[in-house]
C-alpha cells in the first residue's frame, strides 16, 4: 500500500497572547488558514513488523525519531495496536522554522493517511484527539482548512471563509526563529484590549483586525525583522503580520515597489477541505 498525500503549511491571520498556563504552554486564541503552498509526503506501508524509514530531498531535516512525521507512526501503532512498519518521504517545499506549521501539518498527514491505507475508520475528531498528543498545531489540519484555534492551540472550531483570495509570503532567507524561545519571551495578555471574540468576528467584516501579539518578542530576539517588516509596508502591501512564531510574514495587497532577491517570496492562496477527504496539492 502506497501513495502520496499533499501536506498543506498554515498561516495565523491574527493572533493574541492570553496567559501562561500551570503546564508551561500559554492559552491563545488564534484564527488559522490552510494554504496553497506544502510539502508531498509518499507513505508506504507494509503489514510485516520492522523499522519506520524517512528519508526527504532535504538534507537538513531530521530523518530519526525526533520528527514529528515519525512521532505520528509510532502513535498511531500504539493507539489502534496495528502491526505494520512504515517507509516515508517528504519531499520539503515549507520552510522550517518559518511559522508555517510543517512539521505540524506533516505529522496530521501521516495520521490521516495511516488511518486511510490500514482502513482503520477512525473518525476526524479520534484522529485530532491523537494529533494534539504531538503538537499544539497538529489538531488544526482535521478542520475544513480555516479555525478558531483556542486553549495552547489544539482546540479547533471551524470558522466561515474569508475574503481572502491571494496572500504573499516573504521571508528572510536565513533568519529563523525558535518556537519555544518566542514565547518564552512574550508577555501575555499586555498588547490588546480586545477579546479574541472581537478578532474573530472582525474578520466577517470590511474590517479585520490583523494582529500577532508574538512579534513584540519575535523582534527583540531578532531585530532585523523589525526592519523586515517595515521594508515590505514601504513596499506598498497594505497589511503586514507576521505569521506563528515568525520569521514569515504575511503581506495583503499589491506591492507598488520590488523586493531584494535576498528574500524568500511565494504567493498563496487560501484551501480547505471536506471532512471525508484530505487537502489536495497541484500533483
């Protein structure tokens, strides 16, 4: 059994910062997308016992127990008591490290496809019980593609579409920033007097409040993205956020001026899926 499944990335519309929880996560309260832009992952499958493989045509990712693609064959073999071993490759066109959710997004991947190939039937919601047992955003990509992402972020109601209809990219080719370090430098609940109610419901209207309350330490770690982000409003955009935990920003508009090639620029468009099928890529 073998096939390929498209592995979409993910970007927060906006954003807020609420507490510091008693388990060392913070409580947020977030609107997220799924996009255009993602990764290709081939599962094979064999019903005989013996090692999961990865491999990937990027060199830097790690191919052993630590990602989180791996992470979700061994959960999956533990949670339905299935004897199989698995071979995987993960042809990588998402950033790491960028805020766009590639390992997240891989590791749902790799359930949803588990669940098809061994005609397991689990239903979406056991699958997203399973996916929040890896990653805060793992639980996302069982929504239609478009939520409201509550408690550390592994609390998902789907949400009506946008007006969004193309979003771009743009990312410092080198600089990257940690997840953990972002937040362990945030200060919660400081930046806004609104209720995350207020943000979701804002972008039902003309008028959508852009947020992203990790920036404030996203650009004390790293202060050239502070400038980043002011060189793309000068470009012309009319909204720029940066997406997660950086360093990706998302930009709205059509810019007036050129970019540097320095840059890494990709243009998006927003995706969802039904709850029978998965995200489906450009094969």
């Amino acid at each position: 059994m073998k096939e390929t499944f498209f592995s979409p990335a993910k970007v927060n519309l906006f954003f807020r910062v609420l507490s510091k929880r008693s388990d060392g996560f913070h409580e947020i309260a977030t609107l997220m997308q799924a996009i255009s832009l993602g990764d290709y992952i081939t599962i094979e499958v064999k019903p005989e016992g013996g090692p999961d493989l990865l491999s990937s045509n990027d060199k830097d990712l790690p191919v052993d127990g630590s990602n989180l693609a791996i992470k979700a064959v061994e959960l999956f073999r533990n949670e339905t008591k299935k004897s199989f071993h698995s071979i995987l490759h993960i042809d990588k066109t998402i950033p790491k490290e960028a805020g766009l959710g590639g390992g997240s997004s891989n590791a749902a991947t790799v359930l949803f496809a588990l669940n098809k190939l061994l005609k397991t039937d689990l239903s979406d919601q056991k699958l997203q019980k399973m996916a929040a047992k890896i990653g805060s955003d793992v639980p996302f990509f069982f929504s239609k593609g478009i939520a409201k992402c509550l408690g550390r972020g592994d609390k998902t109601i789907d949400a009506q579409s946008t007006f969004l209809k193309k979003i771009w990219l743009i990312k410092p080719e080198k600089e990257s920033l940690s997840t953990p370090l972002v937040y362990k430098n945030c200060k919660p609940n400081i930046y806004s007097t609104k209720t995350p109610e207020e943000f979701f419901s804002s972008f039902q209207t003309s008028h959508p409040l852009f947020q992203n309350e990790l920036e404030y330490s996203a650009f004390k770690l790293l202060p050239e993205l502070k400038v980043l982000k002011q060189n793309i409003v000068d470009a012309g955009f009319e909204t720029v956020m940066m997406t997660g935990s950086g360093s990706t920003f998302i930009a709205i508009g059509k810019p007036n001026a050129t970019l540097p090639d320095s840059l890494w620029i990709e243009e998006v468009t927003p995706i969802q899926r039904s709850q029978t099928s998965w995200y489906q890529g450009d094969f």
